[in-house]
C-alpha cells in the first residue's frame, strides 16, 4: 500500500509539473509582446500607456551616454525580436540602431516619438555651440521630454503608435492615455508653483540638456561648454562674472558630462551645484526637483 501511494503522488508530481510547462508562455510569444524605447523616460510614458497589454525594454542601461553609448548583441537581438521600437528622434545613435536591424529585419516598426516636435529656440540658450554632431545629435537638442508640451507630443505619438500595433486594446490605451495626461498636466503646476518662487529666471548647466524646458518657463539656460569643448579660462571667467551680475545661483550637474567645471562656477558665485538626472525612469520626479532647484528650495 506505502508503494502504491509513493507511486500515485510521483504521477501527480509528474502531471503538475506538465501543465505548468504546458502554461508557460514560449520565448518567441514573449518576444512578440515586448515594445523598445530608447531611454528611460520614455518607458516611464510607455508602460503607463501600455499597462499589462507589453512588456518594455530599454536599450540605454543607467549610467549610459545615449549620445555615445555601444550596444551588446543581445540588446541589438531584443530589439530585432521586438513588436516596435519607440525613438526618442534627434539622436544619431537611434539612425544606427535602426539601419542595422533593417538589414535582418525589413519589416521593423519605428514610431519616432519627436515627430511634430518643434525645435527649441536659441534666445533661450547661451554658450551653446552650433556644431551638435559632437554629441550625436542629428538635430535640434534630443532631450524633448524636459518639456512638458513636448511629453505630452511624445505621449500621443506612443498612444498612435499603440494603436497601429494593437487596435484591439485601444479603449485600455485611451484610458491610459488620459490618465497620462492629467499625470503631465499635475506635473506642470507644480514646476509653476515653484518657479513662481525662484530668484532668478536663469541657470548654469554644462551640456545644455534643458533647453525645451528653458523655453517653455521663459528661462534663460547659460552652458559650460563652448561648441561641444571645455571652455577656456577666459570663457570660464566671462560666464561667473554674468552669473554674479544676474545673481545666478543654480548650476546644474549632469554626470554624463565634466563636473569640474560646474563645481568651480558654482563655488565661485556662491551657488549650489545641483545634481540631475534626465534620464531618470522617474520623469515626474525629475522634472519638480529641477523646479524645486530653481526656487533655492533643493
């Protein structure tokens, strides 16, 4: 009798063992419901639209240039395998990416997330440099999702882009989508709120990565870096004597880029250094802490 049970619960181990194998889904099912983005804000959007419907990967790691940043193949295997990728546009690095899956994969879908986009406005921006190629840009400055009116462009190119992809779901993606809205739309008073509050109406960074963001509050962004280089000694000196004139006390710090020099303002106008991070996964987040900088309140 001991044998017959120790037999019976042996076939019902071996049973249940089948039908959870039976229920696991196939890697190339898995793969055909997973979306790519770029960076991380921009799967912060995506899985707000998409919910449980796709699985998103990013191909930037964290702590990764997107100006500069080298790909492994199992990231250029991912991206081949996925549904869609999502780009964040103006980077020269996302062209490469593209062209290389084509090859292997004509039929590869690209939603550019940039498209009806305008490109910022240099009144907004100083000591910028024209020649953007040193950082891979293709364009205009590629971080569009600083602004708000820009993320909401970005939020409808993906909702669009859902759509094509998988009609089926649209009611959850609407849903989504205006529930991403009101989430941007919160976002933005709160930037106001503290800006109200700020001293100054403009800031030092030393790569000019807020330059949707500059122009969209009316800021004044005034950069480190000359034409994609360090700045000489007399540049350095040229930007701390407006920054004191214009009682400038906020520098931000991108650890992407030198941080030396923008230690070295800071400390010279009796500011505070401020570190940010743009491409945070947490957009909201991100975006208020720069506004909270800017009020002396970080």
């Amino acid at each position: 009798m001991k044998h017959r049970h120790t037999y019976i619960a042996l076939c019902l181990g071996i049973l249940t063992l089948a039908l959870l194998q039976g229920c696991k889904p196939s890697t190339k099912a898995e793969d055909s419901k997973m979306l790519m983005v770029t960076i991380e804000p921009q799967k912060y959007f995506l899985e707000a639209l998409v919910g449980n419907h796709f699985k998103v990967e990013c191909i930037i790691s964290p702590g990764m240039n997107p100006e500069s940043a080298d790909f492994t193949p199992s990231q250029m295997m991912n991206l081949d395998k996925s549904t869609a990728y999502f780009k964040v546009g103006y980077l020269g690095i996302e062209n490469s990416l593209i062209n290389k899956v084509a090859v292997s994969n004509p039929a590869f879908k690209v939603i550019d997330c940039s498209d009806g986009i305008e490109s910022t406005c240099e009144d907004h921006n100083h000591h910028e440099g024209h020649d953007h190629s040193h950082h891979g840009h293709v364009g205009g400055d590629p971080h569009t999702w600083s602004s708000v009116v820009s993320a909401k462009i970005i939020a409808e190119n993906m909702y669009k882009g859902l759509i094509e992809i998988d009609r089926v779901n649209e009611a959850d993606y609407k849903s989504n989508y205006d529930k991403l809205l009101s989430e941007i739309d919160k976002t933005d008073s709160i930037i106001k709120s503290y800006l109200e509050k700020a001293p100054s109406k403009a800031f030092i960074i030393y790569h000019p990565a807020l330059s949707y963001f500059a122009q969209e509050y009316e800021l004044t962004q005034y950069s480190i870096e000359h034409e994609g280089k360090n700045p000489s000694p007399a540049q350095l000196k040229e930007l701390i004597d407006k920054a004191k004139a214009e009682g400038i006390k906020v520098v931000f710090i991108q650890k992407e880029f030198d941080t030396k020099n923008a230690e070295t303002v800071a400390e010279a106008i009796g500011g505070k250094a401020i570190p940010i991070n743009l491409l945070s996964y947490n957009w909201s987040e991100e975006m208020i802490k720069i506004a909270r900088a800017m009020a002396l309140e970080d």
